[in-house]
C-alpha cells in the first residue's frame, strides 16, 4: 500500500548527505507542527519525520537550502517502518519517513485538498 502525502512545516534538524548501498540521498527532519498543537493534539503527537531526498536535483536543494526552521512543503509516499525491541504489538512503535519526491522551500502554503 502506498500513502501520497502532501505535507508543510519546518525544518527541525540539518540535512545531512548519506552514503547508501544505492547511492546518496540528502535526509532531514521534518516538523509539521512548528507551531504550538491544538490540545487535542499534543498528548503522544510526533513532532518528527524524517525525510529522503534521492533525486540528484533534490538532493542540491536540500543541502542547499535546508536550514534548521526554513519553512518547506514536501510531497512524496509515506513510509512506515516498525522499531526493533519489545513492544505490545507492531502499532506500539512505528517510525514514520517520506521519500520525497519534491520538496519546495521557502514561503509555502498548506497542500490543496
């Protein structure tokens, strides 16, 4: 199954280049909620996401640009890996990435519906 997701936010953390068995990609965190949550929405909200950058364009845009608290828009599929380690079942631990397939920085507006 596969999750399109549109999102906006700010860049939480520096984007680092990895080196992969495949070749390189740009990883940064994402935070979708810069801004204080609703209080339905602070009790257990992740405040994190790490996103993929393979494409060699969007690789020099991240490096580039992709300074902690810049506003950015990401469009790509949601990944979902389980996290080793005892845990009640495999909903308990999930860890959440996007691979990006175009991320715009600068003055973004929330995604169209």
């Amino acid at each position: 199954m596969s999750i399109h997701v549109e999102a906006t936010g700010r860049v939480a953390d520096a984007p680092s280049a990895v080196s992969t068995d495949h070749g390189m990609l740009a990883v940064f965190v994402f935070d979708p909620y810069p801004e204080p949550a609703p209080e339905s929405m602070r009790e257990g909200a992740a405040h994190g996401c790490e996103v993929r950058c393979r494409d060699e364009r969007l690789i020099g845009e991240v490096l580039g640009h992709g300074e902690v608290g810049a506003p950015v828009a990401v469009t790509g599929e949601l990944i979902l890996f389980v996290v080793s380690g005892p845990m009640e079942d495999e909903l308990c631990a999930v860890r959440a990435a996007i691979e990006a397939e175009d991320v715009c920085f600068g003055s973004v507006t929330e995604p169209s519906p």
